[in-house]
C-alpha cells in the first residue's frame, strides 16, 4: 500500500528558520497512489570490501532504466580491472577508470551503452519523481554545501530518497578508485583513492549528479532498513561524513566543462565530460535542480516484477520540468518531516 503524503506546516517554516536558502518543492508526475519503489543491485558491501562476485557478469542496458550510479562499475566491454566511480543517465554510461596509477588508462573517462557493476543504485525506467526540487537562495552570491541541500530535501520529505540532479557548483570536492574493487580489500586502505582535480571558486561549473541519502529516524519498517542496507551505510561513512551525523549519503557525479544554462536540457547530454567522482557533500552549490524519488520500497533489479516496469514508457519531458510550487497547498505528494538539529 503507498504511504500517505503530504507537506507539513513545520516544513513550509523551515525557509525562515534556515534564512539563507532553502530547496523548493514542485510536482514531480508519480502518482501517489502508488508506492516509489526503485531498484538495487548487488550489495555496496562487497564493494566496499573489494568482493567479485557473480554480480560483475550481469549486463543492464543503459537505456532499459532512468538513471543509476555505483562506485564500482564499468561500461560492458573494458575490463574488469578499470572498474571505478560511474553514473548512468540518458542511455549513457559514464565511468572514471581506476586501475592503478601505472595503468594507461587510468583516471580516462569511458563510455558505453551497457554497464556491469558490483553494486549500483537504480532508478527504473518508468518511474516518475515524487517532487521536483529546485535550491533557492535568499541572496545572490550565498553559497549552499551540498550536504546541507540534501539534508533540507530529507527534511522535509522524512523519508529516504534518491535523485538525479542538475547542479552549477562553486566548489567540487570529490574522490575516484584509484584500484578497482575485486581484490578483497577493504576501500577504507591506503592507496585506494585518488583526489577529483581542482576545481575552485574563480568560475562556476557544472555536474550531473545522482544520489541517495537517507536518515534512519525516518525509516520505522524494519525490511525497508534492511534493504537500505544494501546501499547506503558503509558507503555514506567513507567519504566525508562521519559516523556521529545521522544523515547518510552517497553521491556520484559527472563534471562538465562547457557552460550551459541550468534550464537547456542539452547538460543531460554534454559533449565535454571531465570524469565521475563520488562526491563529497563539502562540494559547495551556486543552483541546482533534482528530481527527487521517495524510496517506499527497494527491489532487486531484474525480477520478474521489474521487467514489467522496464516496458513503461519514459515521458522525457519530465526530466527536470518546470512547475509551480506545490508546497503552499500541500499538494506535493511528500511526508511531513521534523527539523533536525544538525541544520
């Protein structure tokens, strides 16, 4: 059964509690009868720990779903020792190899049409956002963390989430595999990451980003924690949040060099790429647009109930669509969310 959504009187405050900025919620398409329910595979776990597993062998077609992103995955053809930070979007797959700073092909971004992983959050083709968000500041010139931006949407929504997001940054800050994970080694080793190059504040750029974050205070079912599990703890705990914050995150996101505006949807299709990199939630934002998915449920890719949501047909005009507020008639589709202490 879907859960019941709606905006609460405390999440409609949070702009004047917070001053500065806040995250703009609009209609996003699903349809609130139903539950959201996206899509893992395999377990963050055993790429966190360096496991090659027969997860490595299964092939999904970047065009068969919305938009995914791991830490350990690769388009189909290279091989397995390349595999590294990767996100999926728009039938494309974009991979950060690893392989060792010997390796020639180290740090080179590839592509493809299909991709295998150890692990991967998916959002299915089909599936609508739950709401559009759109980061709004109160001045020009402030600056949003990204860690406070997903902290806000969490917030107010009071229940995991997943997103895809169009993002003008400030200031990246992010991490590559220097190493593939398949050799039984743990990611928190020595050696195991190599630094995003600089990219500081003199000239606002942009990235493609997508992500999960979740806060398990808003998390009371019991197999959904359990399945979270698969993709969010260890991952959220390595880069740049420690354990003692509530909020757990994983990020990856594609840099792009060229300007473009954050309203051409041409950004979902860049001709100049830099490299993918789990992205840590310092990196500081000028704008930013997300589609944000409420997790109600996780399902493992490619059962028999996913192939059934793979045949839905994608309106593509909803990828990042321009709508008016729906906060104000509470009319969004989101749960009420309670302010936490960390903001």
């Amino acid at each position: 059964m879907a859960r019941s959504h709606c905006v609460s009187p405390l999440a409609l405050l949070l702009p004047l509690v917070a001053g500065f900025f806040d995250v703009q919620f609009s209609k996003g398409g699903h349809d609130q009868s139903e539950d959201s329910v996206l899509r893992y595979h395999g377990n963050v776990y055993n790429t966190i720990h360096g496991v090659s597993n027969d997860d490595l062998e299964v092939e999904i077609e970047a065009d068969d779903i919305t938009a995914a992103f791991t830490m350990g995955g690769l388009p189909v053809g290279e091989p397995t020792d390349l595999l590294g930070d990767t996100i999926v979007f728009n039938g494309t797959v974009y991979t950060t190899a690893s392989g060792g700073a010997q390796h020639a092909r180290h740090a080179s971004l590839l592509t493809g049409k299909r991709f295998r992983a150890s692990s991967a959050v998916i959002i299915p083709k089909g599936l609508k956002p739950t709401v559009v968000g759109e980061l709004q500041v109160a001045r020009k010139g402030i600056r949003v963390s990204l860690f406070a931006a997903i902290s806000r949407i969490t917030m107010k929504l009071a229940q995991p989430i997943c997103f895809i997001a169009k993002l003008r940054v400030n200031y990246f800050k992010g991490h590559a595999l220097e190493k593939a994970p398949i050799y039984n080694e743990n990611l928190h080793d020595e050696g195991y990451l190599s630094v995003a190059p600089a990219r500081g504040q003199t000239e606002p750029h942009y990235a493609v980003a997508a992500g999960c974050a979740s806060n398990p205070q808003y998390v009371f079912d019991e197999e959904l924690r359990r399945k979270l599990g698969f993709i969010l703890p260890s991952t959220a705990n390595l880069y740049e949040n420690p354990q003692e914050r509530k909020l757990l995150t994983h990020v990856e996101a594609l840099q792009v060099s060229e300007t473009l505006d954050l309203t051409d949807a041409e950004i979902l299709a860049p001709e100049k790429p830099d490299g993918v990199y789990h992205t840590s939630t310092v990196t500081s934002l000028v704008s930013g647009q997300f589609n944000i998915y409420v997790i109600d449920d996780l399902r493992e890719y490619g059962t028999e109930e996913d192939g059934e949501a793979e045949e839905a047909e994608m309106d593509t005009e909803t990828i990042f669509s321009e709508t008016g507020s729906c906060e104000a008639e509470g009319e969004c589709g989101v749960d009420g969310g309670r302010e936490k202490d960390e903001l």
